[in-house]
C-alpha cells in the first residue's frame, strides 16, 4: 500500500508543463484529460481501499469491544468466586481474564494501526480530488472565449 500511496504522492504533487502556456490548445487539453483520468483511476482504486480497510476496521473493533466485555464479566466470575471463597477457582478466572485483556489489547493494537492507514488513505483522497478539481478547472479555462 505504501507504493501506492507514493505513485499518488507523485501524480498530486506532479506539475506538469504549464497547460496554458502551451501554443497547442489541443495538445494540452489532451495531456489534461490524460492526467485527470489517471487521477480518477486512481481515486476509484482508493475508494475500494477505503471501504475495505474501513470494514476490516470495524470488524477489528467489534472483536476488541467483544474481548472486553468477556473480561468484565470474568471479573464479575471472580468477585463471586472470592465472595464464596473459592480461591483456586478465582485464581484459574483471573488467569483467564489476563489472557481474555491480552487479546483484547492486540486487537486494539491492530486496529489503532488500521486506522492509522485508513486516515491516511482518506488524506490522499480528499488531496488527489482537490488537485483533480484543479486539473478540471484548468481545462474548463482553456477553452474559455478570449473577450
């Protein structure tokens, strides 16, 4: 994903010959239309991405929710077992509970990485369509009457 997110990095951040100073209208209408269409390419691709890392993301979240409230209630498992004095089995609930929050913690770890990646995919998003606006408004202005 990372060579993905430097191929937009560079299309973004690419400034290609300055389309108005060009003598040929047509040459730079079409090295417009050819940058725009790789820029929509690209934020179809990121679209996808998006709604794919964002799903994954919930669904990590939902595990971790999940993991959480099986460790509250091991807790709640183990006062009842201390209030009967059962120590042995508080001792074997409490051992569960640590591995219940250690799994809880990874999926949290995983999640808050995914959605270090999902954020940063919706900042080139919303960057590749400004440029792309740009790139829109550019052509629009290339054929506008001189007055």
């Amino acid at each position: 994903m990372d060579a993905l997110l430097q191929k937009i990095d560079t299309l973004i951040n690419a400034r290609p010959i300055d389309f108005g100073q060009q003598p040929d209208q047509n040459a730079s209408q079409s090295m417009l239309d050819a940058y725009g269409q790789q820029m929509e390419d690209y934020l179809s691709v990121l679209d996808d991405l998006i709604q794919t890392v964002g799903s994954s993301l919930k669904r990590l979240r939902d595990k971790q929710q999940h993991f959480q409230r099986l460790v509250l209630e091991a807790g709640q498992t183990i006062e009842q077992f201390q209030k009967e004095g059962q120590r042995s089995l508080a001792l074997a609930a409490r051992n569960h509970s640590d591995a219940l929050q250690q799994t809880a913690n990874a999926y949290q770890e995983e999640a808050d990485a995914l959605n270090a990646r999902f954020l940063a995919l919706m900042d080139v998003k919303l960057r590749l369509d400004a440029r792309l606006t740009e790139v829109n408004q550019r052509r629009v202005g290339l054929f506008e009457p001189a007055f």
